[in-house]
C-alpha cells in the first residue's frame, strides 16, 4: 500500500490533497483504504470531464470547492468501501445504512448486528497495534501500571485507546486535543465515530490553516482549531507561540465540562497539571471525564511522574491504560472513579463520592450487583495489583515489563474475587451457559467463584486445587488452618487422626473424633478432601498437576505449575475464551508461547511478595484470544 500511494504521488501530484484526505481520516479502515482510494480518483481524473488526467492541468479550485468537493469525495471512499465489503452476492448492510460516516460508526460499536466484516477488520487494527517486541525497560515502570478496570470497554479510536466511548454515539460529546502537529488521526476517528461530539484542536506550533489544508483535512466541517497551546496560565512561549491555562480556554470557549481530553505537548503535561487545584470550593479546570495523555523521559524525571499521578489522585482519577511507546514515553489513559459516559459533571475531588444507586442497568447482563458495590470491588483489587507510587520495584519487576498489554477488553471490564475478567455480562446476556475453571489458586479459588457467580449467576465454575503431601501441621492444628503446602486445610495424621469440631486441634479422643475422622477421609474415593466453608463449594483435589478437562472453557485461571498444564492443554486442541494466570517472573516466556496461540494481553499486575503464605512476588497476566466475542457465541 505504501508503495501504491508514492506511486500514485508521482502519477498525479494532484490527487495528494483526496489521499492525504482519506489517510488523515484515519479510522484505520481508511488507511486501508488509501492506495485504492487514490486509484480510484486517478481514473477520475483522466475521466473528459477532467481533461487528460496527470499531464494536463487539473482543475484544483474545482475539486477544492465546497459542495463539489463533498460530493467527489463521498464518491470515492463510498465506492472504495463498497468494492472491500460488498461480496458480489451480498450487498453490505453498513452502506445503506448511510455511507462512510455509518461505516466510522460500526467499526467500533459493539453490538450484536455487527457486520462480520467490520468485526474483522477491527481486530486486524488491534492486532496491528499489540506489540510483541519484548522491550528492554527498566522496573521503574512498575509503579506506573493501570489497576482500574475500565467498566465500558476500551476501544482503539484512530491510534489512541479510550474508554467507554462507543457509548457517545448517540449523544454529543466535548472534545478538547492539546498538540497535533497536523497528525489528525485521532480526531478525525472520533468524528466519524460520532460526528455530534464538538471537536477542539489546540496547537500553537502550527500555522493557521491555509485553504489548501482546510480542502486536505477537512476542518470546518469536523472541528474547530485553535493557534494557543497548553500550559499553566497565559503567556507567549519563545519558539512555541501562545499558551494558556486550561481553565481560561475552557471558560472562553464557554465549557464547564470536557468529555475526553487528550494531551501531546511534549513534556508540559508535568508543569500544567501540578498546577491544577482541587482544594476546597475552588476548581480551576473545567469537569473531565477521561484524559489520554503522552507522558514523557519516564527514565529521567521519576519524580515528575509520581506527582503527576498522585495530581490524578487528587482530582479522584484512576489509572485504566498504558501503553509503552518506548522505554522512555508511554501513553496513558485516566478516567474518573465513578466514570459513566455522557456524564456531565464530576466533583474532581478525591473522596467526594456522587454514585448512582440500584443495579448497573447501564451495563448488559443480568448481575445484579450495585455500581457502589462494583466500585468497592475494583478499589480492592487495586489494593492488590496496584505498586505504590513511591516503592522501590525489585530487579525481578523488570520482566513485567517485557509484556506489552494493550489489548484492548472492547466489552465490560471488571475485578471478579479481585481477579481481572473481561465481556462477562456481554455473554450471559448471549449465551446461556458459561464454564469457567480455576487451577491451583492457592484457596482463593472459592473468592474468584462467588465473584464470576455475582457477574454471571449461570456459570459453572469448577475448581481443581493441587494438594501434596503431608497435609498435617507440625503444630498439631486442622480444619481452617493451612497445610503445609497452603493449598487448603490442614489434615491429621494417624496418630491423632480426628479434627474436634471446637478448637480445631488433632486428637484421638471420641470428642475430638466428634468432628473430622481422616482415617475416613482417607479411604473414600477423594483422600486428599478436608472439610472447607460450605459456601466455597466443592473443590476437586488432585495430588498432581492436571489439566483442564473440558475442550472449551469461557474463563481458565491458573497459578504456578498449573499455567504450563493450561499451556500444553491449549497446544493440545483446548480452547478458552480468556486466561487469567499467576506466575513466576521467571516464567514470563509462557506469555510468548501463548501469544502465538492467538492470545494476547488486556491486563497485567505485579503481586508483591505474601511471607505469611509464603508466596514470593508473582506477576498476574491476563489474556483474551483475538476471536473472542462474548456477543457472537461461545
């Protein structure tokens, strides 16, 4: 394609203002688009109604006017669509539904009429955009790691993920892009996702648009730009031009809520947000409902980075997306606590807490937890995924770092037992059974079930747990006690074989042996059961690994040797929606192997070190195969 397009520059110097057009367009389906679309308007050209095409002069005020302009360049990428999507025995429903701007639209809306077709091409522009480099970045990195889930699907919009934004598409929306160096991707994707969204581009380093950029880019009907840059209040920067704070153009332009911010302003995204004031009564930025920014020299300004984040802190914003440019710039995605898209305004205070009561009815499924509720869960599990800003990673967190997860979950992400899961409510509402097993979870098994049965109540979950071994304690203690092993509760051997049903001692006495007798435990068909809390379930112990034993499962979490059974399961003809699994740091090369399973990563955490279990640290990985659709089947 790209060969195609210099071609076609050579040919016909004036066909680059319509194929610079259809790249900047840059939903990606354009930039698939662009060397046909070119071809297409090269026969245009040498149409009579255009002369004799390249070597005569072409008539640019024609095609740079207004309304005819429009009307060529609707041609032309309509008919470029039609000729990809339209088979020759099937028209594509998307281009009656209203042409290229519906076809923007479909890309990224998830629903269940989704045309095959686009659903194809989406997943090629993610996959395009995972990154299986294995870059070599230092463990400083670590603290810097999203643990919020994003509740409303992440979506890759032009070369940016965001959050949440298929639900703007039938609403208006206020968008605010700070630094573009007329790169437009990502504002001509959200305009063609939602042609209603009021799109402002600020940029001081560019001039103001000539009539040739107005023709190329299409401005006046998508977005307004402005020559004025961010910054902390208002001045006139040498070698930049004019900068202001954003509380002063939000209030000149008449804004008192911005729904997507995105921010590229190359390292003055660490001065201009320190100054953003939350204290008291006084707010002196407009209510934000997500920012995407580029953060830059991570490796150099550590300080820079922690205040910037503990500013996010401040203004109540959790961290849902990352995604490493290079080992010294990455882009980040933050969204309010209590995000809902198209709301209008937020507290921007930390602590302040304004969220909707009842059931998540804005979500699909039939769960019947509170969006409170959902949101206490999520704060928990970031308790347990997220490192602290100021802590010091080990040399060991380096190899976090070599996985790149930014594959995006396109459905509703949350924490089920403080474990990450993806598309859950989506399936119930579509599927009416669920499978989901968890291996070797170190008794957190029972947690991460009654979490999925919250979420999807018709799922059944089953759980395998490695047992190994001697089970009894030195100490003498049973029941709720952890074997030696942790793997559950503790036994007693022969000598004192019962378990008293109070104190949870061994002993030989008819009281004790009022409670467990494990010399009976020993000879039924499942020696290595012991009694556990009856709202857990039952617990299928095994003295060694195994594997899972269904060809396909929704949902398969594992942990330590069990993630290699699932690998060898998987290479073996297995199928699984998604992987959630715990492993060694060392381990980490699982993740390639499963990669070319067709896997790929949406979440990642380091698990810091338990003593009291005797868990070391571990890194949690979380995976979905790129044909994963919980709204089109199992």
């Amino acid at each position: 394609l790209q060969l195609a397009s210099v071609g076609c520059h050579r040919r016909c110097p004036a066909s680059n203002h319509i194929l610079h057009k259809i790249q900047m367009q840059s939903q990606f389906l354009y930039a698939c688009l662009a060397a046909l679309g070119c071809g297409i308007l090269l026969l245009s050209i040498n149409a009579p109604a255009f002369g004799s095409g390249c070597d005569s002069k072409v008539d640019v005020d024609f095609l740079a006017s207004t309304k005819r302009r429009d009307a060529v360049l609707e041609r032309v990428v309509k008919q470029a669509v039609a000729d990809v999507l339209v088979s020759s025995t099937r028209r594509d429903a998307v281009l009656d539904r209203g042409g290229v701007q519906q076809v923007g639209v479909d890309i990224v809306a998830s629903s269940t009429q989704r045309d095959p077709m686009l659903e194809r091409l989406e997943q090629a522009a993610m996959d395009k955009q995972y990154t299986f480099e294995r870059k070599d970045c230092s463990a400083e990195w670590t603290p810097f790691l999203p643990s919020w889930p994003c509740m409303w699907g992440k979506h890759l919009i032009g070369t940016k993920f965001l959050c949440g934004v298929v639900n703007y598409l039938q609403q208006s929306c206020v968008v605010y892009s700070f630094g573009s160096n007329l790169h437009f991707e990502f504002e001509s994707a959200v305009y063609e996702m939602n042609p209603n969204c009021e799109i402002h581009i600020f940029d001081p380093t560019v001039p103001a648009f000539t009539a040739d950029m107005e023709f190329a880019f299409g401005s006046g009907r998508r977005w307004t730009f402005h020559h004025v840059g961010l910054s902390s209040h208002k001045q006139n920067l040498p070698g930049v031009g004019p900068v202001d704070s954003l509380g002063n153009i939000a209030r000149e332009l008449g804004h008192t809520h911005v729904d997507i911010l995105k921010i590229d302003v190359e390292r003055s995204e660490y001065p201009t947000v320190k100054t953003w004031q939350s204290s008291g009564e006084t707010l002196n930025i407009p209510s934000i409902g997500q920012i995407q920014m580029e953060i830059h020299d991570v490796h150099i300004r550590p300080d820079d980075v922690i205040a910037l984040f503990q500013k996010f802190e401040e203004l109540d914003f959790k961290h849902v997306h990352t995604e490493l440019n290079s080992c010294r710039h990455a882009e980040i995605v933050m969204v309010q606590r209590d995000f809902v898209p198209g709301k209008r305004s937020y507290p921007m205070r930390r602590g302040t807490r304004r969220v909707p009561e009842g059931g998540l009815q804005h979500l699909p499924g039939v769960s019947r937890l509170s969006f409170a509720t959902v949101l206490e869960m999520s704060e928990k599990a970031q308790a347990r995924n997220a490192f602290p800003l100021k802590g010091h990673p080990p040399a060991a967190a380096k190899n976090i770092m070599t996985i790149t997860a930014n594959y995006p979950c396109r459905w509703t992400e949350e924490f089920a037992g403080g474990r990450p899961v993806c598309g859950l409510r989506e399936l119930s509402s579509h599927s009416p059974v669920c499978e989901a097993v968890a291996m070797n979870s170190m008794y957190s098994g029972p947690d991460f079930r009654r979490g999925l049965r919250a979420i999807i109540p018709n799922c059944n979950v089953t759980l395998v747990q490695l047992r190994r071994p001697p089970l009894y304690r030195p100490d003498n203690r049973c029941g709720p006690f952890l074997s030696p092993d942790l793997s559950g509760p503790a036994q007693c051997a022969d000598k004192n074989p019962c378990c008293a049903a109070e104190g949870n001692y061994c002993g030989s006495t008819p009281q004790h042996c009022a409670g467990t007798d494990f010399r009976k435990v020993r000879a039924s068909e499942n020696p290595l059961h012991s009694p556990t809390d009856e709202r857990d379930g039952v617990i299928k112990w095994a003295s060694d690994i195994q594997q899972p034993s269904l060809q396909y499962y929704d949902v398969v979490q594992a942990s330590g040797p069990s993630v290699q059974a699932v690998l060898e399961w998987l290479q073996a003809g297995g199928r699984a929606g998604q992987l959630i699994l715990e492993m060694a740091p060392e381990s980490i090369g699982q993740v390639a192997q499963l990669e070319g399973l067709g896997f790929r990563t949406y979440q990642k955490h380091w698990l810091k070190e338990e003593p009291e279990l005797k868990l070391g640290a571990r890194i949690e990985v979380a995976m979905l195969h790129k044909a994963f659709n919980p709204q089109g089947g199992r």
